[in-house]
C-alpha cells in the first residue's frame, strides 16, 4: 500500500461576484490615479496652470492610487494564500502612503534645497522603490518563482506594464533631486515626461486588469490511498 499526501486541489469558494468588483474597484482606481498623475506631469512640462493646481492634480491622483493599493490587499487576502501575492500588496500599499507623503509636503512653501529632499524627494524615491519591489514580487508570483514572459496570461501584462511605469518612475525621482548649488532638479524634463509615460503604464495597466477575471480559489491537501496486491 502506498500513500500519497499533499496534493493541492484548487477549490473555488463563494463570493466570485464580490472579488469581481473589487477587482474592478481597484483597476479603475489606478486608471483613474495613472491619469490624473499623467494630466498633472502634462501640466507641469507646458507650464499650463498654477503649481498649486499641479499639485492638487498629483494630490487627489495619489489618493486614487492609495485606493487601488488598499483595495488590492483586500482582493488578494481573500482571492489566496499565496504569501508572494499579499507582500506585493502590502508594499505596494506602503508606496502609495510614501507618495502621499511626498504629495502633501509638496504644498509648503520656503523649504531649502535640503529640506525639500528630505520631506518631499526622500518618501518619493522609498515610494519608487517600494512600486519595484512589488512588482518584481508580483512577476514572481505569475511566473511561479522566478522573472519570465508569459505573454499568454492577462495578469502577466498587468504587471508588466504596471512594473515598466515603476522604472520610468524611478528614473523620474531620481531626476527630481533638487542640487544645494542651484536650487534645481537635476532634470525637470525627465521628472515631468518619466512620471508622465509612467503614470500612463498604470493607467494601461489598470485598463488590462478591468478585463481580468479573479477565480477565488483555496488549497485542499488530501490523502489518497493506493492499494496494490
């Protein structure tokens, strides 16, 4: 007689309705804060608008985007048990409070060249930082351990696309750095065209998840006995 223990047997739970809306909650929420952060890059590079209006336009985008993060991690607790998949969640959900800081000390006004990196380039590039890790967690989960394409599967996409904004993000944060010297950003025109393209990766990236289809499922171990004579 031989035993065989450990088999997973993906079973589907209730509630596939309810995932479906989060889902589409949190999709819409980073269409919805990919744009706004898009119009607002577009505005700060034609110089149309105050920066005030500027920074509102960033503010209620990253409200948005702190939604879309929070909405994933309930979508993910209750979608698996995937431990790769709530990390993503989680740090991506911390990112988004890190530009939140960023975006509300973008408001004051006579900070030094040192102050301004520390309350607003400072959370912005930890922020940058927590989008890539998340991302590279996330690929990891859809390629089962390891960074591969699987250009078949809509999730793989998602993340993708989503991950290629996190780059162009950074890249921007890093141009953001304000220069004690002149009191400049080492690239304002890199800062405002990478959080642009970046920002509409998101917003694709939240488009492709809207068609995606979460299947709540759990992991059953059962036993199985083989008998032989």
């Amino acid at each position: 007689m031989t035993m065989r223990e450990g088999v997973t047997d993906p079973v589907e739970l209730p509630g596939a309705r309810r995932l479906s809306r989060l889902n589409l909650l949190a999709a819409l929420a980073f269409v919805a804060g990919g744009s706004l952060f898009a119009l607002g890059a577009a505005l700060a590079q034609l110089g149309i608008g105050s920066l005030e209006a500027v920074n509102i336009t960033y503010l209620v985008g990253g409200f948005f985007f702190s939604l879309g993060g929070l909405t994933s991690i309930v979508l993910v607790v209750h979608l698996t048990q995937e431990r790769r998949s709530w990390r993503s969640a989680v740090v991506l959900f911390v990112g988004t409070l890190l530009f939140a800081v960023s975006l509300v000390a973008a408001f004051a006004q006579g900070l030094t060249p040192r102050q301004s990196d520390g309350w607003i380039w400072f959370p912005d590039m930890l922020g940058c930082v927590c989008f890539l890790a998340s991302g590279h967690l996330a690929m990891l989960d859809v390629c089962d351990g390891r960074v591969g394409v699987r250009v078949h599967l809509l999730g793989w996409w998602v993340v993708a696309v989503n991950q290629l904004g996190s780059v162009l993000f950074f890249l921007a944060g890093l141009a953001a750095f304000i220069r004690p010297a002149t009191s400049q950003a080492v690239d304002t025109g890199l800062v405002n065209w990478g959080t642009f393209a970046g920002a509409v990766c998101f917003a694709v990236g939240g488009l492709i998840q809207a068609f995606d289809t979460p299947t709540p499922t759990r992991t059953v171990v059962t036993t199985s006995h083989d008998e032989t004579q």
